[in-house]
C-alpha cells in the first residue's frame, strides 16, 4: 500500500536522476516515445510507488514531472487517488493509446505516475 501524502509537507519535487544521464522511456506496445528519466521526481522521498486499486490490482509507479508522450483521458476525479489532494485522470500513450498510469492534478503541481511494466529504455 502506498504512504499516505500531505500535499503541503512531504510531496519534493526534484529530479531523481541529475540531468546528465539522460535516457528516454518508450511505450512498450508501440515504442513510441513517452518521457525521459531526467524528468523523475521523488515524491514523499521515493521515485518508485507500490499502489493497489479498489479492483486489488497493483502497480509499481514512477513518478515524473512531465510525460510528453503521454495524453490524459477522462474528468479528473480525487475518489480512490494514491496522492490525497490530488485528482487523477488516465495516461495513455499518445501514439497507440494504451493505459500507461495516470496523471495526477493538485491545486499547485501535477505529475504523472507511469506503470514502469509499461515502459522501455532506450
């Protein structure tokens, strides 16, 4: 089960990874291209988060500040999030649209949390 988050205090948004090791992530339907490590963000002090849905379905998520490759789907919504204080809608890959996470919103900053199973470095 994921941490519980208070926006305020224990959400850090820095780069996990200095810029210097850039590498890209690519969708592992399509290899289209997604985002890029130097885009990491640890939130609560880790970049990596174990979550499980209400259909007790897990996941391992990476966060990231941005997802280029990747385009939100559905109205925001903050019921069942990972992240109090935040909404999320889906991510999905701009390319072939397959569900890559999700895309979390909150009333200062927004980051997407990718299912690292979905993705492939290049």
């Amino acid at each position: 089960m994921l941490k519980k988050f208070n926006e305020d205090e224990d959400l850090q948004f820095e780069r996990a990874l200095p810029v210097e090791e850039k590498r890209g992530l690519f969708c592992s339907a399509c290899l289209g291209f997604v985002t890029d490590v130097t885009f990491s963000l640890q939130i609560g002090g880790a970049h990596l988060h174990t979550c499980t849905n209400p259909a007790r379905l897990t996941f391992t998520i990476g966060c990231f500040r941005d997802a280029p490759g990747c385009r939100s789907s559905g109205v925001p919504t903050p019921e069942f999030t990972w992240f109090p204080g935040y909404s999320w809608s889906l991510a999905l890959c701009s390319a072939c649209g397959k569900h890559l996470g999700w895309h979390f919103q909150g009333s200062a900053n927004r980051f997407y949390g990718l299912i690292v199973s979905e993705l492939e470095e290049k």
